[in-house]
C-alpha cells in the first residue's frame, strides 16, 4: 500500500488500458503542458523581478540581498528545466524535485524578507508574496497530472509550518504569540489561528484542484482517444465519413440516412486479373497502394470522396458526403484527369494502368446499412446502381469514361464542342427503362482550362 502511494506521487503512474499511441500522445501533451508551465514560470519571476527593481529600496541598500539572488537562482533553475524539456521528455523525478524545488525557492525568498527589510523573523509571515504559492500549486493543473499539484500543496503546506516554527524559535517562543487579531496586523506577533488557516487553505486548493484535475484527466484522456479513433478511422473511411459517425447527435443506427442529389462514379483497373497473375502479392499490394495513392490525390482535388474500396475499384461520391454544387462537372474533370494520369505514369511493375469509370447524376439516399452490430456507411438507391452498371460497359464499347444523359446534361459547360459521343441507349441489368449514354476521353479536353496539356 506504501509502495503504490509512493508512486502515486513520486514515480509512474499506474500503466492504464489506453493503446500504447494513446498513452504515447497523452504523453506528448503532457511534455508540452510542462513546456508551457516553464514559460509562465518566467513569467512570474520576470514581473517579481520587476516589481522589485522599482519598488522603493530599504536603508539596507549598501548591504546584503538576499531577494535579487533567490530571484536569480529561480530564474536558472526554471530557464535550465525549460530548456531541458524541449530536448527530452522529463522524468517523473525530474518532474518531482522541480515541484519540490519550485516551492522551496518560493519559501526560501519569502524568508528573505526579513532579512531584506531588517525586522523580525515573524514580518515575512505577513508578506503578500504568500499568494504566489497558490499561483504555483495552480500551475501544475496543467498537466492534468493531479500528483504533482498534491505534491506542490503538501510541500507549500510543510514548507510554510517551517517558516512558522523558525519564528518561533528565533523569536524566544510564545513571546511573540498573540491571540488578538488587530495585535497582529498591527505588528509583528504571531496569531496561530491565522497561520493554521493559511496551512488549511494551502492543503483544500490542493485537494480541490487534484480531485478537479482527476475528473478532468478521465475526460482529457477520453478527448485524445477520440482523436487519435478519428484519425485512424479516417485511414479506413473518409474523414468525411468518420466525421459524420463520430460526431453524429444520437447513434447511427441501420436504415439512417438522408436523401441528397449527387453524382457516383465507380472505378476499375481494366485487366487486372491479368496483372494479378504476373504479379507477386507483395508487388501487387504496392502496385494497388500507389494506384490508389495517386488516384487518391486527383479525387480530392475535384472534391470527390472515396466510399468504398473493393479490390481495384473503388465507389466514389460528389456531393454526397462533401458539398459541391457542381459536383456532376467535379466527377467528369475527375474521371478524365484519371485517364491522363493512368496515359503518363508508369507504376512500380513497370507498366501502365487503364481505369474504367462510369458515372451517373441523380437521386441517392447516403447512411448506414447493416445489422444493429454491423454497420457500412455508403450510399444506394437507382443511381448509385445504374453507375455500377456503366462501368463494366466500357469494355463494350472500347472506352473508359461512359456517363449518363443526366451527367453530361448537368455539366453542360464540358458537354459542348462535342466533347461527348453519344453511345446509344442500353437497358442496364435490372432496370426496364433505356438508359442513353455517351461516352469521352481526356485527349477531347487537353485545351481545357482544367486540365493543361
């Protein structure tokens, strides 16, 4: 029981069930928060320093000053802890002898006073530099660490019942106690009662602040999980996704969504089963992971979000998830900027890349589909099905860029100078009614303003 009170408020604290990144970022805050401790802490000595220099001098002033040096002294020890931890991440026992050595300083100044201004021992328990121990336990809050604001607290509390005990016995005993409150202000007697409070209240801040910083930490902690959940769900989804499920107003549950017009395009390496065959897995996963790399950055710059990943192909979305007014013309310049780039890079096999795509404008329906335990977020509904279906067509017609009518209708700027050909109706599987769809290719638009030759 000792030993894990010890280290409660001396060593580690006990490891938690965080993931080892977690507690590695808490930790990063933390070293930070002490950085920024050291800063106010150079602060308050800089104003003290200040305050000292104008304030009017004593007869004293050919003598002995003790306060400019215990002001100097703290400056180096806060400059030198400082300094240190922008190179490391400070110890727990670094961290222990600064709190202890913060307040000894304080204590050790305080007694000065004395000294400084010629008058008894007792003069210096009346001096309002007192408050500032309230500012250094207060300090350590920012590390939402609660061990060292209770250790902060204890050794303000113990130190301050030495400098009781060194007035009384400098000071011949009781001679100086008094128990009338106006004695006291009004000169150097000792008032018991009111150095108890001060020790009282040195010990309540304390406690007060640790269990507020306690209660904090549970929250700081949940905070960086999230963080760090986000982050990495958004290397699984979009952060446009993950940002709709992490920061929902009630739980998603199956079957919720809304209905928004949008335009999809699916995607697919034309031969990639071939490719697969020649292949290596290891040669075939960097190959994918550079496709979609590169894929990737294109689909972003038009403001395309990827839904899905399936294989080689992938379901991307505009307007869906990202606002975009003119999203049908976003999902066009995206297909045929991914055509130029599959024409002009060379992947890590040595060879290029066709990709398929087939895009279609309309009506859609974006949530969460699955079991109460099982959720995907994507989007469905006939449009999202008739895209599916256009891009596998392109084989059939010897292209790579097939749209619908309602497409190529809704970017109309792209759509003259015949920069689409008309491929015919086909009845996409499933459906009863005639699709019209056209079809064109990146070469049509190199005199485009978006897309530069």
């Amino acid at each position: 029981m000792k030993n894990n009170i010890a280290e409660f408020l001396f060593g580690r604290a006990p490891e938690s069930s965080l993931p080892e990144r977690v507690n590695n970022a808490i930790r990063d805050q933390q070293r930070e928060s002490e950085q920024l401790i050291g800063w106010v802490q150079l602060l308050l000595v800089t104003i003290f320093g200040t305050l000292y220099a104008v304030s009017p001098k004593t007869a004293m002033s050919d003598g002995f000053h003790p306060v400019p040096w215990a002001l100097s002294l703290y400056f180096l020890v806060t400059f030198a802890r400082l300094a240190l931890s922008y190179r490391i991440h400070l110890p727990s026992w670094v961290l222990t002898l600064s709190v202890i050595a913060d307040i000894s300083l304080l204590m050790v100044l305080i007694w000065s006073f004395h000294i400084q201004y010629m008058q008894p021992a007792s003069f210096y328990l009346k001096a309002p530099t007192m408050m500032y121990v309230y500012i250094f336990i207060s300090l350590r809050a920012l590390r939402f660490d609660p061990r060292y604001i209770l250790l902060a607290g204890a050794s303000a509390a113990l130190g301050w019942l030495v400098l009781v005990f060194y007035v009384l016995w400098s000071e011949g005993g009781h001679s100086m106690i008094t128990r009338d409150y106006v004695t006291y202000l009004t000169s150097n007697s000792i008032l018991i009662g009111a150095e108890i409070d001060k020790i009282i209240s040195i010990a309540m801040v304390s406690g007060v602040l640790a269990i507020a910083v306690l209660r904090a930490q549970r929250s700081f902690k949940r905070a960086v999980s999230e963080e760090i959940a986000v982050r990495d769900l958004s290397r699984f989804v979009s952060r446009e996704v993950a940002d709709r499920i992490t920061h929902a107003d009630q739980q998603i549950r199956p079957g919720d969504g809304e209905a928004v017009n949008a335009t999809i395009m699916f995607t697919d390496i034309e031969g990639f089963s071939t490719i697969s065959e020649n292949l290596r897995p290891a040669e075939l996963a960097h190959m994918l992971n550079e496709y979609f790399a590169a894929t990737s950055a294109v689909i972003e710059k038009f403001g395309g979000v990827i839904t899905q990943f399936q294989g080689d192909a992938m379901l991307i979305t505009f307007n869906a998830l990202k606002p975009d007014a003119n999203h049908a013309e976003s999902a066009v310049k995206t297909a045929i900027e991914i055509q130029r780039l599959c024409e002009t890079f060379t992947f890590c096999h040595g060879g290029k890349l066709k990709t398929r795509c087939g895009i279609n404008t309309g009506d859609i329906i974006v949530g969460a589909i699955g079991s109460e335990n099982r959720l995907t977020f994507t989007v469905h509904g006939d449009t999202v099905n008739i895209a599916a279906r256009l891009e596998p067509l392109n084989k059939q017609y010897g292209t790579y860029i097939l749209a619908s009518e309602v497409t190529v209708a809704s970017c109309q700027e792209l759509s003259d100078n015949g920069n689409w050909t008309r491929r015919g109706e086909v009845t996409v599987r499933g459906r009863t009614q005639p699709t019209p769809i056209f079809s064109t290719d990146y070469q049509t638009y190199l005199q485009t303003s978006f897309l530069p030759a």
